[in-house]
C-alpha cells in the first residue's frame, strides 16, 4: 500500500472498480450517521464493499458509523457512490484519512460530490428538528486542512450556485446557511455557539469541511446538505444527546433519500 494520500487513494479507486464490476461513476455522495434509508431511496444497490477491503479506509470508530460504499444505479441510469459513514477529525487519524473517501471518489471518475451531515441548529430559520439546510459556505474551526504543502487552493465558491439552485427548484422553502465546523468530539460549550452566531454561523457539526476543501482541490463541484437534529448547545435548555442525534438521522433519513434521488438525477 502506498504512503502518498492521492497514489493510496488511485489504488482504492481501482480495487473499487474491481469489487462493483463498474468502470466510472457519475456522483458520490456521503452520508450521515444511519442513512441507510437515504441511501435506499437513492436507487438499486449494484454492489456495496465494507471500508475495510479497501486501501487506506478504516472502519469508523463510533456506533451508528458503519462503513461501506454502495454502488447505486439510479432509475435515470446514472452510477451512484455512495459512502455510508465517514471517518471523522475527532477520531484522530488526521485530515488525509477524513478525505480520503472524497479522493477515492474523485478517482473513480466522479465529478460531483453531495455531503450531508448532522447538524446542530444556531437561527431559528435552521433550528427545525429534521429539517435539511443547504449549506452556502463553511467557517473551519476544526484546526485542520487537507492540502498540504505549498498549494494555494481558492475557496470562493466551495459550494456550487449551480447546485444550490438546482435544489431550490427542488424545494423552494429550504433554508440556507452557512456551517461551523469543529474538531469534536465534544459538543460546544453554550459561550461556543454565541461565538458561531456572533461569526456568522447557521449550522454546527464536525465533518463536511476537510472533505468539501479536498473536493475543490480535485476539481469536483459539490453540494452540502445538513440535516437538523438538534439546536446548539444553550440554545433549547436541554442537554446534547448523541443517540438522539442518530434517532433524528435514522427518523428522517427515507425524505433526505427522496431530496438526494431528484438531484441526482437532474445533475
Ligand atoms: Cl450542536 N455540534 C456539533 N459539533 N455537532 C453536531 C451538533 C452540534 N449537532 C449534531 N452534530
């Protein structure tokens, strides 16, 4: 197995067409904790292989994370990605193995890359349990980068106009906003969220950032979605509840799933 990030990730592209017996696919998508129903609605499953029989993937460390990349072929015949689970900053394996998965995608032929997250909620218009909010653009708060080395990479347009209205005439009403991302695997502090509302943040959680950054250095054009499972931290009275995270994912996921299928599809 090679050590350089991008040769590992051209070796898991190629085992990946090996194991689902196709050559390029059209979009990837990575989901959120327990998206299984998501990704049912996606289309027919052409194969799925488990991270582990991959080069350079890692099964994720926390439950409701279970990892493996599906192929999908839509009703309209496009080739489908999608990754079901991620590995995260807060795990400690730093922002080569966080993008990976991004990396492998875009050597496999993708051009577009849809993330979706669970989000905590900063504004009212994006504090609706089980809503989706399109994600504008990010602050990185969580330390970390995936471009190493002496690359300047411009993010001025990280997520897509295109796409974003593309999922507006989807669905008009959808909030937009614009996502904090931090480290974990702590959930902030109520003084964290008044600083990420004070910064202009809608929407917190600690993924989609590093990915999004290594998907603009592939050149790839991506959409954000986060889902709402909760306001942040201070925000409601109650406290942060990670299983609860995962019921709200798990509760709404079939109608992110129907979302994802139409865009999809109008690509
Ligand atoms: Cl409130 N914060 C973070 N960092 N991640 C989250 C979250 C909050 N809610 C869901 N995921």
């Amino acid at each position: 197995m090679s050590e350089d990030p991008y040769t590992l990730a051209g070796e898991a592209a190629a085992a990946l067409r090996a194991a689902t017996g196709l050559d390029t696919f059209d979009v990837a998508l990575v989901m959120g904790s327990g998206w299984v129903p998501a990704a049912d609605a996606i289309g027919e499953t052409v194969s799925e292989v488990p991270f582990t029989g991959l080069p350079g993937f890692r099964a994720p460390a926390v439950a409701g994370h279970g990892g493996r990349i599906r192929a999908v072929r839509t009703s309209a015949g496009r080739h489908a990605l999608v990754f079901l689970g991620r590995t995260h900053l807060y795990e400690g394996l730093g922002a080569d193995a966080v993008v990976h998965g991004v990396r492998t995608a875009a050597a496999a032929g993708v051009r577009t890359l849809v993330l979706t997250n669970a989000a905590g909620g900063l504004r009212p218009e994006t504090q609706n349990v089980g809503d989706p909010v399109l994600i504008s653009d990010h602050i990185n708060l969580s330390g970390a980068s995936p471009i190493t080395g002496t690359t300047f990479l411009d993010l001025t347009e990280v997520y897509s106009r295109r796409l974003r209205a593309l999922v507006r005439e989807i669905d008009p009403a959808m909030a937009e906003g614009v996502y904090i991302a931090f480290r974990g695997p702590t959930y902030e502090t109520p003084a964290e969220i008044r600083m990420c509302r004070t910064l202009g943040g809608d929407l917190v959680g600690m993924s989609t950032v590093l990915e999004a950054i290594a998907a603009r250095e592939a050149g790839l054009e991506v959409l954000g979605i986060s889902l709402v499972t909760n306001p942040g931290a201070g925000l409601s009275g109650e406290p942060l509840d990670h299983e609860e995270v995962l019921e709200v994912g798990r509760a709404t996921a079939a109608r992110m799933g129907v979302l994802l299928a139409k865009v999809v599809d109008r690509l």
